[in-house]
C-alpha cells in the first residue's frame, strides 16, 4: 500500500480584507469610462485558477470562453445575460456563468469577488 502524498490546499483567510492587491490594468472588457483591476491568483493549473479579483465601477461587456464561479465578498453589480433577465448581486452572492455565457455587468460600486475559472 502506497502513503499518498498531501496536495497543497491555497487558502485565503478574510477574502474581503486581503490586500494590497496586484494591479491587473484597465478592464479590457469596459464599454464605458475606463474601469481598473486589480487582483491575486491563489492557485492556477493550466487553463484553471481561482483568486481574488477587484474592480472599480461601470459598464462592461461579456463573453465567457470557460466557465466562471464568483462569489461577491465586496460590492454591488447587476448582471444581464443576452436575452435574459437582470439580477443584482452584492456581498455575499454567488454566480455561475457557463462557458459562453455573454452579457452586460454594471458595476455599481467597486466589487471584489472570490473566483474559480475552468
């Protein structure tokens, strides 16, 4: 019988109050004024990483190539898929966006979200 060997568990203690954050640019996706990021990757494998990512307010238009898990720990947005419904998220929130979701989120007040992409 073979020990297995333990695999590191990244972890982040108080999402909300990690910091200071990475600059991470201008959100490429802002359909507005500019709207900046910052943020940490706390573990990636290939094409999948979850961290910590930060934004300031405004519009932004979506396109997802992977799938996405957020879960809000700061702020507000509100969330419109194509041919859908708006849903306002705040603190506390979690979403699901599947690979080639596409839509609008209006970043109301500066978010900060826990994420996993696959």
């Amino acid at each position: 019988m073979t020990a297995l060997t333990a695999l590191p568990t990244p972890s982040v203690t108080d999402a909300a109050a990690y910091g200071p954050l990475e600059d991470w640019g201008p959100l490429e996706e802002a359909t507005g004024d500019p709207m900046q990021t910052s943020g940490v990757t706390i573990w990636e494998e290939g094409e999948a990483s979850a961290g910590i990512w930060e934004c300031t307010p405004g519009p932004s238009r979506w396109l997802l190539d992977t799938h996405e898990v957020i879960q809000l720990v700061a702020g507000r947005m509100t969330v419109t898929p194509d041919g859908g419904e708006a849903r306002e998220l705040g603190a506390g929130d979690l979403a699901v966006f599947p690979k080639g979701w596409s839509g609008t989120w209006e970043i109301h007040e500066t978010v900060r979200k826990v994420y996993a992409i696959f």
